[in-house]
C-alpha cells in the first residue's frame, strides 16, 4: 500500500493507520470523515485504552492474542505499547507466554505473519524472497522449531519464537519494524501428535535431515544475503548439534549468530561478572559448575574460556574452571558419550554424579540450563550455601516451569543468602523482611544491542569478542541499587539504554577488528549516530 492510500484502505494499513488518532485535517484530507468516532485520541489515550483492554483478559495467553492482534492492525500503537510497558509486556510476548504460544500456535492463528520456507520450495527460494514486501531487511530472525525454549519439538509452531524476538528488536533497540523478518524454516516435524493434529499448520512430514537438510539451509542462506546484502541472520531455537553445526558452517562467511549458543552466553557472562561485585570474588579466580551441557551451558562455557584467557589464564587453566554435568553426570575424559563440543571441558576425573561433583568442584557459581525443572533440590541449594557465603544460582531454562528452582526455594533453601538468577521472570520474593528482586538472565538485553551494532556499523561478521564486548557493557550498567536488591541485571525499564550503550562498544569494537564499514572519523559521535537510527514509535 503506498502514501497515497486512502479512507478505509488506509485504517487497515497497520503501518499507517492512526486509527483514532488522525486529526480532523487528516480526515478530510484522506477521506476518513464519518469513518472514525469524533473524539481525536493522542497515542497515550489508545495505550491507555489498550492497557484496559489488556489487563481485562483473564489470562496471558488471551493477552497474547489481543497484542498479536493489536499488532496486525496497528503497528506503531503496538510498538508504543511495548515500549512504554516492557516490565509487563515483554513476559507475554516472550518467555513465558509465548512457550503456551507456540504450543497453540495452530489453534490460535489469525493471520499470517513472517515468512515461511518449505523443502516444497527447494530452488525457489530466491525467487520467494521478491514476494516479501520489504527491501531493506537489516535482520532476520530464524528457526526450524526443533528445539523451542525447553518445549521440545515444536514444528512451524515455533513461528511465535522468531516473531516475539524480532519484536523485541524493534522494543529494545528501535530496529524498524519494516527492517525485521521472521523466517520458519519448516522442515517438517517429528512430533507427531503435531502432524495428527488436523488444525496443524505445518509441513506435516518427518523432519528433513542430513544432507538434504544442509542443502536446504544453504539455499535459503544464500537467497537471504543475495536479496538483503547487509542482513543479520539471527539463528534461534535449533536444535543443539544443527544449532554448532550451522553455526560453525556460516560464522566466518556470513553475518550471523546463534542466540541459544552467544546470546545467553553474553547475558550469563554479564550476570556472573556482576556477580563478583558483591561476592567480591575476582572473576579470574572463579569455578563454575553447569548442570546442563547443550548449546546454552557450552555456549556460556566457551565464552566464559575466552573471557577468562582475556584475563591471562591460559586456555587450558580457563577450561580447567569449567565443569559440565549432564543427564549421565560430571563430564570427564573417558566418557564415551559426549558431542564434540564437550570435548574441551571433559577433564580428567573420576566420574561422579550432580551431588558427589558439587562436593569435590566446590563451585562458586551454578548454572542450570537443561530444561529439566526441580533438578535444583534442597539438597543441591544447600550445598551451594554450605560451599560458599554467597551462593551465585542461576536457574536458566525457560519457560518458568521448566526453571531448576524457583526463586523463593533458591532464597529458602539458602537462608536468603543466594544470588539467584533465571531465564523466565520470577516476581520479587520477600526475604528476611527484604525484598529481593531476581534479575532475568534475559537474552533480550544482548541480542537487540548486538543487532543494532551490526546494523549501525554494517558490519560483515560477529566475531567472538563482539559478545565479550557485549557482556562487558551490560554488567556496567548493573548498579549498586540493583546489586543490593539482589538482582544481576538492570531494570527492564532502561533496556533502550542498555542497548544503546552494547551497540555503542560493540560497533567500537567491531570498528578496532576491523569487521565494519565505519571509519575512524565515525567514532567521534558514535552514540548520537546509533540513537539517531534507533526507531521511536509514535505517529
Ligand atoms: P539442550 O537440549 O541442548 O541441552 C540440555 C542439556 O541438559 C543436555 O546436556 C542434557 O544432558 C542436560 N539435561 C537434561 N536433563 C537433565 C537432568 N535431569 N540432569 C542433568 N542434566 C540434564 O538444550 P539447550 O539449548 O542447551 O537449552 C537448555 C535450556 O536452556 C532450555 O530450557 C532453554 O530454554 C534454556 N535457555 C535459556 C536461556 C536464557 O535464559 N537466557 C537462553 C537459551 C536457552
């Protein structure tokens, strides 16, 4: 729809509609007069009457509906909504509600959104991109749904993921609307109740693997950047050997990340460096236990390596704080059942269970990601708590009732002497008479930030050190006031800030490897140039 869309074309426009808010000029210059009730709302009017709305609905995933809604019919209200209301908002159109989402996807579908690749399409999948009505795509957003959140296998109904991200691209960092899309690349699924499900909305076959999917992959890689030369591809949700494996086939030739594998290790790495602060611990001389060995724990692990050799620790001495337990227990040289990328943390040992390698590691620092809920007990908290004054507990699987403990048994079970961190919000927990405010280990303070550097520098690659970089600028804007409360990271409230300021040092950074376009008279200024592209909803 161009500019010169009118009348009640344009209303549905849900780029352009103002819906009640165009003024009584507007409605006669575009044909509205009689189309709209009389009252001229101002934006804060139509997000207090969405609010009403919103917080009429009886449960969250009805809210979801009604924000996807608000979404189809006008973008700009949506995005104001969001932005102006991130503490409530963001849980509903990320994790947790849009795990339920996701799961109902099929069920609950109005109206087609994103983009959607089918191995039906192989070797049209360049020609499909024409059909997108966007030129300027900076970032895509993609997932096959094999592994979404801690849900397992969700096929195309994994779309909700790449959706809710991009969504916080535009919330959190001002990526435009327009410059965002979501890609399912659905390759079918094998859950098969999904495939009976006769509303199911898939490619309802077996999963295509092997080479035929690689090839699959490749094609729609290579129809991506020849269509949107300077695009991000952001890989979500994969599966953890496809994720390492499309990771380690496309990182040195393509502008890309994978957020399981570096978003969560920036954001874990940014907890556990503001962690020190009030253990006063140096970050250097720490051991850190992982209960979990998939791509979240071992995306951590490697970053946490890097980090630590940047701080003069050889690379063997940095794996050497590095211990990894996984369903079969502590991972130790010998095991004959370990993925390549445990390798490096399989230590010399005695093989021992969770319990038994707490006790012999003394761990500073406990990160759960194995989508495996109550895995930290009373037992496990306890023995934190005897190992050290401060225990650092982060209980990172997602959605909430996949978490390993609660907040409240983490504070309970410690004598409120954890610093507890989790990937879905847990609500502040009173303790000893305090309030403790957990902080979420939320991929969304990273991966906007890292995007709108990327973005903003036209850079050609995200090398590893863009998310030390990345973790480094948001510990910095922990403060004192969100240590003493309890929490690891910053109020969701200052999360444009904080993404301005990641992709600030990032595109600094990236500037010194020479991974951008900038030049060096770009950097005087930087801040002001990045904000300057950073997208404000309004009309
Ligand atoms: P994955 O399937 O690759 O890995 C899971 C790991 O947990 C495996 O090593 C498995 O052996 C281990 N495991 C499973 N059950 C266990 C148990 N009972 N005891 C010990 N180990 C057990 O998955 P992943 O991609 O690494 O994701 C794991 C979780 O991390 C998911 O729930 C995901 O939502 C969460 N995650 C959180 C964030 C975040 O909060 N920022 C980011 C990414 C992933």
């Amino acid at each position: 729809m161009g500019s010169s869309t009118r009348g009640r074309e344009l209303l549905k426009d849900p780029a352009r509609t103002k819906s009640t808010a165009f003024t009584r000029e507007e409605r006669d210059e575009l044909g509205l007069r009689g189309l709209i009730p009389y009252a001229v709302s101002t934006l804060e009017s139509q997000t207090e009457r969405v609010l009403e709305n919103l917080r009429r609905k009886e449960n969250d995933i009805e809210k979801y509906i009604f924000l996807m809604s608000l979404h189809d019919r006008n973008e700009r209200l949506f995005h104001h909504v969001v932005v102006e209301n991130i503490d409530e908002i963001l849980p509903l159109i990320y994790t947790p509600t849009v795990g339920q989402a996701c799961r109902e996807f099929a069920h609950i579908f109005r109206r087609p959104r994103g983009f959607y690749i089918t191995p039906e399409d192989k070797g049209r999948i360049r020609a499909m991109f024409d059909n997108w009505p966007e030129e300027d795509v900076r970032v895509i957003v993609v997932t096959d749904g094999q592994r979404v959140l801690g849900l397992g296998d969700l096929g195309a109904n994994g779309m909700g993921i790449p959706i809710g991200k991009l969504a916080l691209y535009t919330a959190c960092a001002g990526i435009h609307p327009r410059q965002c899309m979501p890609i399912m690349l659905d390759v079918g699924t094998n859950n098969a109740a999904l495939r009976e499900d006769p509303l199911y909305l898939g490619y309802p076959h077996e999963r295509l693997a092997g080479e035929a999917y690689l090839e699959l992959v490749d094609e729609f890689v290579a129809a991506a950047t020849d269509k949107f030369p300077d695009v991000l591809i952001q890989f979500e949700d994969f599966l953890t050997p496809n994720a390492y494996a499309l990771l380690n086939r496309f990182r040195d030739d393509v502008l890309c990340f994978n957020d399981d594998i570096q978003g969560t290790a920036a954001v874990s790495l940014a907890g556990v460096y503001a962690s020190t602060r009030a253990t006063q611990k140096n970050f250097k001389d720490l051991r850190i236990m992982f209960l979990g060995a998939g791509s979240a724990a071992t995306g951590i692990g490697d970053l946490m390596a890097y980090a630590l050799e940047a701080e003069g620790l050889t690379a063997e001495e940095a794996r050497r704080r590095l211990w990894f337990v996984d369903i079969s227990g502590l991972i130790v040289a010998g095991r004959d059942d370990l993925a390549p990328h445990n390798l490096p943390y399989a230590h010399d040992h005695p093989q021992a269970g969770f319990l038994g390698a707490l006790e012999e590691i003394r761990p500073d620092v406990l990160i759960g990601a194995t989508g495996a809920p109550g895995t930290f007990n009373e037992a496990v908290i306890k023995k934190m708590a005897e190992i050290n004054e401060t225990p650092v507990i982060f209980a990172l699987s997602n959605p909430t009732s996949r978490a390993e403990c609660t907040a409240e048994q983490a504070y309970a079970w410690s004598q409120g002497r954890a610093l507890f961190s989790s990937g879905s919000p847990f609500s502040p927990v009173v303790v000893n008479g305090q309030a403790r405010r957990p902080g979420q280990g939320n991929n969304a303070y990273i991966f906007p930030g890292i995007g709108l550097a990327a973005l903003a520098a036209r850079a050609k690659h995200l090398p590893e050190e863009a998310f030390l970089t990345a973790a480094h600028a948001l510990a910095h804007f922990v403060s004192d006031q969100d240590i003493a409360e309890g929490a690891l990271y910053p109020r969701l409230s200052q999360i444009r800030r904080v993404s301005l300021h990641i992709a600030v040092e990032t595109a600094r950074k990236l500037y010194e490897l020479g991974e951008t376009e900038l030049g060096e008279d770009d950097l005087d200024g930087l801040e002001a140039y990045i904000e300057s592209l950073m997208f404000k909803p309004g009309y």
